[in-house]
C-alpha cells in the first residue's frame, strides 16, 4: 500500500505547485520560456512508475476487464475533444472537436460498461 | 482564476479516483467498485470541464456525447463475452482517433504553436493514427472479416523503413515550421494510419494478444501526448497509467511465447508450416462412453481451455461437465495459460459468464508442479500451449515456450475437430502419447455427450 500511496502524494503534490496551476500566464502560452514542459514532463515519469506499480499487482484472471477498463481511462482525451467542439469559432475545429467527441465518448461509455458487465460475472464459489 | 482553479482541483480528484480504481482491480472482490470509482473519476472530469469558459457553445458537444453514448451503451450491452477481443481492439481504435483529432484540432486553434508544441501535436497525430488502423486491423482479423495468417511481401521491410523515414522527416519539418505546415500536418496524418495497417498485417492472428495489449498501451500513449498538447495534467496521469498498463500486458504475453517484442512484430509468426521434427506414432481416438469412464473414476479433473473453447462457444457446458465431475466427488480446476485465447485474460472472462467460480481458476505456474497427481486433464480448444514439443524438442519452432504439462497428467484427453496443427503450424506430440486419447468432433458438442453420458450413468 506504501509503495502506491507515497507516489501518489509526490504527484498530487507536483501537480498542484505546477506552473500551470499556479501561473495562469504559462497556461495560456504567454511566457516566453516556459517551464511548462518541465512539470509536464515530470508529472509523466511519475505517473509511469506509479502505473507500473499498481498494474503489476492485478492478477492475470483479470487481465480482460483490465484492458477494457484502462482503456476506458484513455478516453479522457475527451476532455480536450470538449474544449475543441464547444469554443464556438473556426468551422474545421469544431467538426474536429465534434467527431473527436463522439469517438472518446464512444471509448470512455463503451469502456466502462463493458467492464463492468464482466466484473459483475467474477464471482467466489457459493458454500 | 478561481473557476480555474476548481477546475484544476476536481482533475486532481479524478486523477486519484483513477489510481484508487486500478489499485482495487487487484482483486476479483473489489475489481467491480474500482472500476465504478473509476468512471466517478471520468464523469468529475467532465463535467468540470464543461465549466471551463473556453466552451462558449454546447450544442457540437451534445451531439457528438449522445452519438458517442448510444454507439457505446449498444456496443457494451450487445458484444457477446467470446467477441470482447474484437470489442477491445475497437474501443483501443476509437481512443487513439480521439487523441489524434484532438492533436490535428488543437493545430487549428492556433497554426502557430511553439516547437514543443509542435513537436507534440506531432506525436500526437502519430501515435494515434497508428492505435486508430492499427486497432481496426487487428479487429478485422479477430473477427475474420480478414484471414488471421500473416500478410508477408517482397521488400515488406524496406517499404517500412522508408514510411518510417518519411514521417520522421514530415515530424521534423512540421515541428521547425508549424505555421505554414498544413500540408505536412495532412500528410504526417496520412502516412500514421498507412504506418497503423503495415504494422499489423504481418502479425498472425494467435499473436493478437500481445498487439491488442501494445495497442491498448498505445491509445493511453496518445492521450499522454494529446496532454501535452493541450498542457492538462490530467491527460498525461491517465494516459501514463493506462501506457504502463499495456506495456506490462505486452510484456507478460511475450514471455509466456518464449518471443521478444521484435519477433512477434516482425517476423511473420505461423505463415510457415511445419518445423521441429516429425511425429511418429499413432493417435489413439476415445469415445464418448469410453471418456465417461475414464471420468466417472477420476479424483482430480483439470480443463484446459483454448481459443477453440471461445470458437465452438463451449463455456457453459465445459461448466456443466465440472459440476457433474464435482457432485461425482472429484476434485475440478481450470488451468489458464496466459497467452490461451486471442487476448490477456480471455479464458477467465469466459469462464466467469459460464459462472466459473474464480477461485476454481489456476495459473499454469501453480498447476505445473502437481500435475503428475491430476487424474485426467481435459484440453478443449487447446493445442500450441500445451505442445510439449516446447519442452522437448529443440528443433521445434516453439521450443522454450513456457507451456502447461497436461501431457505428464496420468490420462489427457483432448477434444478435437481433427488432427490439423495448430496456429503455429507445428505438429504437436501431445496426440501421439500413450496416455493421450483424442475425443474427435465439435468442443461444444462433445462436452455435451459427456454431460449427457454422466446424467444417464
């Protein structure tokens, strides 16, 4: 448990003092050399580690609803499908934005379901 | 700034929701709750970002929500158990064509990003046009629209490399002059689903375990660098976790064929015949009666399901069969080979619908070692992973593999259409062992006369 809770604190606690977070100009691309790149590349290497440490613990009965259920997490892409669908301008990004939408969607609903209607039949033997 | 800031705030909360939901998955008995905390993670995420004002219009949002809801709710409730390989290549598709429009989307918002960005947006579209064809490929030969073998052609490398080298050097013009590169943009796109088809079609269909995994790591990969993209913390967590967890998947299928990454990718696996020495002997076939018998006096029964239990749909009356063994007082498990089926974890799942109990499963390295005590081990849709051809003779392409030894169980009876090799190509000694008997015929249909044999006798 030590070994997942420490690095999640290393994250949260990088993730809340990024300059994106804290520095509203960084976010909007107004500094001339960002620091940017950095925290986004250090949030990276730490949430790889933390996922080699947490994947390597699921047994292999669940290696299936694993798949389909960390897949479901990658549609959180989603999140930068809304901001391109919903900002009202140029024609091109919002059908962009749109199709992006659908398929993420399609990715994060189909995903989880899917995944949850297969935990549901991990059963233990009934005595 | 403060909206912002709750907005910032209700990504970090999604992001632990998503550890804490991949750490429950550790067990069968809270897997289910993970992955509900999971999705709670998602839909924070979503609706804080629908808060944002850079949204200034709704409409696009909601058609492409409830476009994307409905083809994903039909699709998780419809997709029979046997077919979750396809419906997994599917869904890994459709998250790497989200992070790549994303990616191309993101380009047109400002055409004047500065080179990290560019250099992003770069493999952004990459990574994801290949997960995008590169998933529809595999799907298609899970599902047979296309022949499972290996598409293998003259200079098949060379036309690799150079497609390599085009989209290196299309990466490398985009990422120095991004503003007046939309050209390149398009054909960087272009040349990433041309690179996702090539990828694949020289990989074998029993091989699809370790692309589906690769691909799964790629379509978080994509998300990552859509992150970057978009500089959202939250992509880069959720598409690390979701890379880490294809990559280990990848590796674990790897190991249990005895191949590397670069052989199972490149080598055109199983579009040869034969290989390792020519088996001598004779099978010996069984009937119906004559393996209820067997059965009938068994103490210890082991299954050992394959991809052919998935293809004859034999689940459930392979779970019939164990009760029967069960009430007759023997002692019955199920031995899973990690790479058996078309995908990690593929048996479990089906067993598990047949209402399999969980605990009755076993990992090949727990069951090998008491396997001189099983009484009789029944292969149903087996046949590479328990060649023990692996174990003996060195000439034999899949010699090293890891496989389970049925073969040193004191009876092995294996259900069979009929002699033909297996994915592999290669003969298979297990049929020609003296305490072999081949039970000929449909996996489906002779579980079911053995289930009726019992129910008579």
């Amino acid at each position: 448990m030590r070994r997942i809770v420490i690095p999640t604190a290393i994250l949260l606690t990088v993730i809340t003092a990024s300059p994106v977070l804290a520095d509203p100009l960084a976010q909007e691309g107004g500094s001339e050399v960002s620091q940017t790149p950095i925290f986004l590349a250090f949030i990276l290497a730490l949430s790889i580690f933390l996922g080699f440490e947490l994947i390597s613990k699921v047994p292999a009965t669940l290696h299936t609803p694993l798949m389909s259920g960390s897949n479901a997490i990658s549609g959180i892409s989603l999140i930068g499908a809304l901001i391109a669908a919903g900002h009202g301008g140029d024609v091109l990004v919002i059908v962009l934005g749109t199709l992006a939408v659908a398929t993420a969607t399609i990715n994060v609903v189909g995903g989880y379901l899917v995944t949850d209607r297969m935990l549901e039949m991990f059963k233990k033997k009934e005595e | 700034m403060s909206l912002q800031l709750s907005i910032n705030l209700a990504y970090i909360v999604s992001s632990v929701l998503f550890i804490f939901g991949l750490k429950m998955l550790s067990s069968p008995a809270t897997a289910r709750r993970g992955n509900m905390l999971s999705a709670l993670g998602m839909a924070i995420a979503v609706i804080f970002t629908l808060l944002d004002q850079n949204i200034i219009t709704y409409q696009w949002i909601i058609v492409g929500m409830v476009i994307g809801t409905v083809v994903g709710v039909a699709a998780a409730r419809l997709i029979a158990m046997t077919a979750m390989p396809e419906m997994v290549a599917l869904l890994n598709g459709s998250g790497g064509l989200a992070s790549m429009l994303v990616g191309w989307a993101e380009y047109q918002r400002n055409i004047d990003p500065s080179a990290f960005t560019a250099g992003v947006i770069t493999l952004t579209v990459l990574i994801g046009g290949v997960t995008f064809t590169g998933s529809v490929m595999a799907w298609a030969k899970l599902s047979g629209k296309m022949d499972g073998k290996p598409i293998l052609f003259q200079g098949q490398q060379i036309v690799n490399a150079l497609l390599l080298l085009a989209i290196l050097v299309c990466g490398i013009l985009f990422t120095l002059n991004p503003a007046t590169s939309f050209l390149i943009l398009m054909i960087l796109i272009g040349l990433s689903l041309i690179l996702g088809v090539m990828s694949v079609i020289p990989i074998g269909g029993a091989d699809m375990p370790v692309v589906i995994s690769l691909l799964n790591s790629y379509s978080g990969l994509a998300a990552c660098a859509a992150g970057f993209v978009i500089e959202n913390n939250l992509l880069i967590v959720a598409g690390a976790l979701v890379g880490a967890s294809g990559i280990i998947l990848t590796n674990i299928m790897c190991k249990a064929m005895n191949r590397s990454l670069g052989n199972v990718l490149f080598s055109g696996f199983g579009s040869a015949t034969g290989g390792g020495t020519a088996v001598e002997g004779e099978a010996k076939p069984i009937s119906a009666e004559d393996a209820y018998l067997v059965l009938e006096a068994a103490n210890s029964v082991v299954f050992v399901p394959g991809y052919g239990l998935a293809v004859a749909q034999a689940q459930h009356a392979v779970r019939e069969l164990g009760e029967l063994l069960e009430h007759n007082g023997a002692e019955v498990s199920y031995a899973i080979h990690p790479v058996a089926g078309r995908m990690p974890g593929h048996m479990n799942v089906l067993l598990a619908e047949a209402n399999v109990p969980y605990d009755q499963l076993v990992e090949m390295d727990d069951i090998n070692p008491i396997m001189e005590t099983v009484d009789v081990c029944i292969v149903v849709g087996a046949n590479d992973v328990v060649n023990p051809a692996a174990r003996e003779d060195e000439a034999s392409p899949l010699y090293g593999m890891p496989i389970i030894n049925v073969d040193l169980a004191r009876t092995v009876i294996v259900l069979k259409r009929s002699m033909r090799a297996g994915f592999a190509g290669v003969e298979n000694p297990l049929f020609f062992k003296d305490n072999t008997r081949m039970l000929f015929g449909d996996a489906k249909a002779s579980v079911q006369g053995l289930v009726r044999e019992f129910k008579e006798g």
